[in-house]
C-alpha cells in the first residue's frame, strides 16, 4: 500500500475502510472497501454463494455498492447523502417546444428553494406555527 502511494484515514480499518491517493493536479482517487465479517456471505442469506467463483462474488458486491449509500462522515452528511439520492435537484425533461430531453430542476429536492420546517421544528414566531397556539 505504501508503495503504491496509497493512504489510510485515520479511522483507520473499519467494515467500510477508505483508502486514498493524495491530490494531484485537482483530483484525488479515493476507494472504499468493504471488510465483510466471518460468515457474512452465509448460504441463507447468499444461495449458492459457495459454488461460485470469486470474481463473480466480486462483481455482485460491486454491482451491490453501486446501488446503496455506503456510510459516510457524520450521521448529518450521511442523512444529506440519502435525501439526495431520493430527490436529486435535477431530473430529465423534455422540451414541448422541441421534442429534446434536457436536465431540469426536481421540484422539492434539498437545496433548489426554500422550504417550510417541519412544525416541531419551527420557532414560536415562525409563521406557519404562529397560529397555533
């Protein structure tokens, strides 16, 4: 690891270790591993997982990061990370005039407008609470 120049964080080895290779020209390459427990790939939750070959293995882990939100940061970023992911601030749409599809604004995702609190949140002076006693 050293040799190849790659860093650990300093949370060190964890179930979702990070790895990363420092900036350079603005970028930065940063894997995140998965340590997975003794017995985590069991053949109840995993049939078949025994006869198959470890790549294949690899690539449904891959294919399973891909599509879920690894922790990330603190609980607030990674809330942040998950509400994006639910409501991301653009959308595809497509032009009446022209027939084209175009990246478009995702009315009530975080971030694009203002949006009220909820009412245990509000302060007293807050306008959608005001009236309520």
């Amino acid at each position: 690891m050293v040799k190849a120049k790659w860093h650990l964080t300093r949370r060190g080895f964890g179930p979702w270790a990070r790895v990363y290779r420092k900036a350079h020209e603005g970028g930065r390459q940063c894997v995140r591993l998965a340590i997975l427990s003794w017995g985590a790939l069991d053949e109840r939750s995993w049939p078949g997982v025994s006869e198959r070959e470890p790549a294949d293995i690899a690539r449904a882990l891959g294919v399973h990061a891909q599509r879920v939100i690894t922790p990330r940061g603190s609980t607030a970023v990674s809330g942040l990370e998950l509400m994006t992911a639910l409501r991301p601030p653009t959308k595809t749409v497509q032009d009446p005039a022209t027939g084209n599809w175009a990246s478009g604004h995702n009315r009530g995702s975080l971030g694009t407008e203002p949006m009220d609190p909820a009412p245990p949140e509000a302060t007293p002076e807050h306008p959608l609470v005001v009236n309520l006693g």
